[in-house]
C-alpha cells in the first residue's frame, strides 16, 4: 500500500508540474490512466503472488490505451477542458492542487486496491481470476471500440453524418466507453478476489469507480453538456445512459 502510495504521489507532482507549466489543469485526465499503469507497476515490484504481473499486464493495456487516446485529444487543442475552466474560475491554483490533483491522487490509490491486495495474497480461487479477465476484456472491447467507433464518427463532414452518434455500440448505450472503464475494473478486483475474503473486501474501490463514471465525473455531468445538443435529448430518451440495453421503441410519427 506504501508503494502504492508513493506511484501515486510521483503521479500527481509530475502532473501538477506538466499543468502548471502548460496553464492548463487538463492534463490530469492523462494522468488518470498512466497513474494506474504506474501504481501496477509498482506493486508488481514490491509484491511476490504471480497473479500480480497479470495485473500488470491488464492495468497496462487499459491505462496506457486511455492514456494515448486522452492525450490524442488534449493535444489538439490549446483550450483548457470546459469542465476545469467553469470549476476553477476566479479560483487560486492553490484550489486545483487540493480538488483536482490531490482529489485523483487519491481515487487513483483508492481504485487500485484489489491491485494492491491480490499482489501480497496468496490466490486461491483460479476460476475466480479467469472470470475477471473475461468481464475486463468485454470493459477493454465495448471502451475500444466505442472510442474507435466516435473517432471515425467525428472524422465525418458535419453535412453528412447524422446529428447525433447513434450508431454501433452507441446504439445501445450513450456511453460505451464508460461502461468499458466500469467492467475493466470490476474485472481486475475479480482476479483480486481470487485471494479470497481479503480480495472480496476491496469491493468499494470498483463501486467508487462506477461511481465516478456514472454520477461524478462521467456520464452525468457530460451529460449536462450533450442535452443542449439537436438531437441528443431524442436520442437520450430511446438509448440506455449506461448499461448496453436494445434501444426503445419510438412512438409512431416520430424519428
């Protein structure tokens, strides 16, 4: 946990240091994938289970992944997040260090507990841990390829492609990518649930997840923004917010 601890603080000063540099406090939602990758890492080198470099290796491939892609996007623009912009407006970067950098820092060392856990505990429940891997690899799939999938929407002239992403995985659900990260980590603190009750107890950290995703930081409060958007509260009104769910039936007479 100590470890840990520490990947995370590294995370967080360098972070604090790239955002002050860049003016623009943005650059955290880089951070939240690589600090994971990082706080693996780190427990894979301090800990002595095997299952520990499995967790690496899943850690790795979500976080670097939403780490490339998150970058990909904040590097196309100078603009700070409108997010960050509304919540640190008038306010000192002595406030972004304590409710942005501080506040992550500390969910990123709370998420990865199972992590942490399962790289010190002996696994005693394989069938467990193979039941982890499958629900991380279908958050891996429905997050790549949702992303994929809006990428090549965006890429679109706005003449010819439809108001709103409705189309593929979007069909389903307004945020599959969301759904994604959610079922990534209910996958890992499966496979730390292989270490039996001490890995059963973590169980808070993927609910904390979930809870950030849908309600804190996620799929709400983006969804403040879409509403205003031609279309999108039509779309919202036949397509699951979160879970994948088939979409529902419109009234007759309308599209």
């Amino acid at each position: 946990m100590l470890a840990a601890a520490a990947a995370a603080a590294l995370t967080i000063l360098v972070t604090m240091a790239v955002a002050r540099r860049q003016g623009r406090v943005v650059v955290v939602d880089v951070a939240w994938g690589a600090g994971f990758v990082v706080i693996a890492l780190a427990c894979a080198l301090v800990g002595d289970e095997p299952v520990r470099w499995l967790l690496l290796a899943m850690v790795g491939l979500w976080g670097l992944r939403l780490a490339r892609h998150v970058l990909q996007r904040v590097l196309a623009t100078d603009e700070e997040d409108p997010r960050y912009a509304a919540l640190l407006e008038g306010k000192p970067w002595s406030f972004a260090v304590t409710r942005v950098f501080l506040t992550q820092g500390v969910a990123m060392w709370f998420v990865s507990l199972p992590v942490q856990v399962a790289a010190v505990s002996p696994t005693r429940w394989w069938w467990v841990v193979a039941v982890g891997v499958v629900v991380w690899a279908v958050g891996l799939v429905f997050e790549t390829v949702g992303d994929a999938q809006l990428a090549a929407y965006r890429s679109r002239p706005r003449e010819s492609r439809p108001k709103v992403m409705d189309q593929g995985l979007w069909r389903y659900t307004r945020h599959p990518n969301y759904f994604g990260d959610a079922c990534v980590w209910w996958g890992v603190w499966l496979v730390g649930v292989g270490a039996g009750w001490v890995g059963l107890a973590t169980v808070l950290s993927p609910l904390a997840m979930t809870y950030f995703l849908v309600f804190a930081t996620g799929a709400r409060l983006l969804e403040r923004t879409m509403m205003k958007r031609e279309g999108y509260p039509e779309y919202a009104a036949r397509t699951s917010m979160f879970f994948p769910l088939p979409p529902k039936r419109q009234p007759a007479g309308v599209s």
